[in-house]
C-alpha cells in the first residue's frame, strides 16, 4: 500500500536537491556562532573575554532547547497539517530568523532569533524525512536520506569560508544577510514548485483526528522503540570537541593543524554518508547501522590508546567515515518503523537524538572530571557505541504496524 502511494505522486526532478539544500541551509546559523562567538559578545557585551563569551554562547543553548521542545510540538502538527505548508512553514522561518539577527538591537533578541532557527530547522528535517518516507519509492529512501544527511555536514565545510568572507565586509551580521538569508529565500522559492501540494497518507491521517493514537503506534511497537532507544545511545558530532582537545594537548598540535584535522575529518564523514545511500541496496539499513554504530564507537575509543599521531589522525578520519555511514543509516531505518505514523515517529526520532547528544558529553566530561583520563572517555565513547548497535539488533527492519 505504502509503495502504491509513493508510486501517484509525481515527484519533481529538483525535489531531493531541495531537501539537502534545506538540511545545509539549516546549519548556517550554527556555524556563524561557531565561527564569530567572540565579535558577536563584542558587539553585545563590549568585550570578548570568557566571561562575556560564555554569555553569549548560550545562543546555542537556547537554540537547541527550542529544537528539542519543537520536535516533541511536531509529533502532533506532523499529524495536523500537510507536508508542504509545514515545509514552506519552516523555511519561512529561517528567512525570518536570518533577517531578525541581521537587525537584532540587543542580545535578548539575537537569543529570541536564534531559537526561532531552531524551530525552522526542526520543521524542516522532521518533515522532509517524513516526506521522503512517504512519497518516495521504497528503493530511493536510503539514497535520499544520505543527500540529505550529507548536505547537513557539507555545510560544516563550505561554511567557514563563506562566512569568514562575509563578515570580513561588514560584520558578523553580514553573515547572515549574504549567506544564510539568499540560500534560505532560494528554498522558500524552490519548495513552491519542488514540493507536492498533496499526501495521500497524510489525508488518511488528518480525518481520523487520532493524535493520540499516532503516539501509541508509536510506543506500543517494540521495534519502533528499540530503535528510539538506539537513538539515545548516539554521540553524534558531540564529541569532536574532546578529540580536538585531546590533539592539542597531547600532540602539542597548533590551532591550524587541528583545523585541518577536523576538516578532513568531516569530508569523511560526508563521503561516509553518500556512500551509505548507494550500498544500503545491499546490506540493508540495519546492518550498515550497526556496524557504522560498533565501527565509529570502537575507532573512536582506539585514538587515544595509540602514542603515534598520525596513527590516531587515521583513526580519527576513519571513525568519521564510519559515522558518516552511521548517521543516514539509522535514519533511513527509523523511516520504515512506523509507516501510518511516520511524523510522530521522526519528531520522537529527533527527541530521542537530542537526548543522546546531551548524554555523550555529558558522560565524556564526567569521565575526564573523574579520572583526568581520555582513555577513559574513550571507554565510555566505545560503551555508548556497543549498547545502541546491541539495541539495534533485536529491533526489525520492516516493522509492523500495531
């Protein structure tokens, strides 16, 4: 029935290459803070010394609280509304977004425009999953899912030279008047024509009314959990910024080197997550799972064993190879666990994986406050790692409906 559905709509040639423009447009704001957290506390604060800047940096903050309360918000309005209104919905807020901290006056409203991002970018992977779940045919989801997922991380490399240009001719603020504002107004443009007006199953679920019973197909299917859990158990990027520190004081490394290091790292991952989509065909989104989860985990724990630096520089590239394939895998096998309520099942899939992105460093920082020990923050990295690829197993890849 889900493969008939898929089959009626037609979907237009520029349909994916939105999805991934929309996931990289999402990443820009982070990025900005990443890069200018120090002039943007100097425009507010008057100063760029830590103080100030743990001030400002709670942008962040407030930026993925309101991701993770929206995600919950978007299990019922994925139920509630149509695919494309909330799409369109969703980039109009990041334009929104953009023009507000191009022109926030004070700190208060750049923290208020910084987490209306958050809401947009929300809106749109939740919902651009759930559309390609549920009008794409079933051999192009997981190629789908790795586009979209690697635009996300593409954005991390492109970025900074984008940025730093920008900003170089006016200030921070031009960042997101020349960058994030003309990439996300390009969205709102394409998603008009790119984004079908109509979802056969998203009427179906509309008429029913059943917001309840959209979270209960949810909970009461044990595979559907399994892999939620699974969810809770991922680092993600998380802990980067441990590797980083690590390199640093270890290997005596300069600022430049671990740049270069992190970038080559990330293009990894980005080719990890292209190469998911033409080889989940044959291993299956839950195996590539799995072994991404056992394989990014175990690597990760190795580079603070090993005394060469190059040899932990390997193992670094390799481990975000492996989270490259990780990553659009376990999404593309959330997709398929709860056909009827996929939208409630994406925005728990996103609670569930902000809930493991605030564990892992939480967790590493605990392991190093304990211990004064990378080696074990690596055991605890591995540990993560073992129990969401254990959990994963016993979950279905096709599960049924309850």
């Amino acid at each position: 029935m889900e493969q008939e559905a898929s089959e009626k709509v037609s979907l237009n040639r520029l349909f994916v290459p939105l999805l991934a423009l929309a996931s990289f447009a999402t990443f820009i704001s982070n990025t900005v803070v990443t890069l200018l957290l120090s002039s943007m506390a100097l425009t507010f604060l008057g100063s760029s010394t830590p103080a100030s800047i743990g001030i400002a940096g709670q942008i962040t903050t407030i930026n993925y609280a309101a991701e993770a309360v929206f995600a919950v918000l978007m299990g019922f309005l994925a139920i509630r509304f149509r695919h494309k209104s909330l799409f369109l919905a969703g980039i109009l807020v990041l334009v929104a977004s953009a023009v507000g901290n191009f022109f926030a006056p004070t700190l208060v409203w750049t923290q208020f425009f910084f987490a209306l991002e958050g809401i947009g970018s929300v809106i749109i992977s939740i919902t651009g999953l759930t559309m390609i779940g549920d009008l794409m045919p079933p051999k192009k989801k997981a190629q789908a899912v790795s586009f979209v997922t690697s635009a996300t991380f593409l954005g991390s490399l492109v970025g900074p030279a984008v940025i730093t240009f920008t900003a170089g001719l006016g200030g921070w603020r031009y960042a997101f008047l020349l960058y994030a504002l003309p990439i996300s107004t390009l969205c709102l443009v394409l998603a008009f024509y790119a984004v079908p007006s109509v979802s056969q199953r998203k009427e179906a679920l509309v008429e029913t009314g059943k917001y309840v019973g959209a979270f209960k197909r949810v909970f009461l299917n044990r595979s559907a959990i399994l892999c939620l859990l699974c969810m809770v158990f991922s680092a993600g990027p998380t802990l980067a910024p441990f590797v980083i520190a690590y390199f640093q004081r270890h290997f005596s490394l300069t600022q430049t080197s671990v740049a270069v290091i992190g970038t080559a790292t990330l293009s990894l991952f980005f080719i990890g997550s292209i190469v998911a989509g033409q080889i989940t065909g044959r291993f299956g989104t839950k195996r590539l799972a799995i072994g991404g989860f056992l394989a990014s985990g175990l690597l990760s724990m190795a580079i603070y064993y090993v005394p060469n630096l190059w040899a932990a520089v390997a193992l670094n590239m390799m481990a975000g190879f492996s989270g490259g394939i990780t990553a659009p895998s376990i999404l593309a096998f959330a997709l398929d666990q709860v056909p009827k309520s996929r939208g409630t099942m994406m925005s728990m899939t996103n609670v569930f994986m902000k809930i493991g992105w605030t564990i892992a460093p939480a967790v590493a920082g605990l392991m190093l406050f304990l211990f004064s020990s990378y080696q074990a923050l690596g055991l605890a990295a591995a540990a993560l790692s073992v129990a969401g690829a254990s959990i994963l197993v016993f979950s279905k890849e096709n599960s049924n409906e309850v």
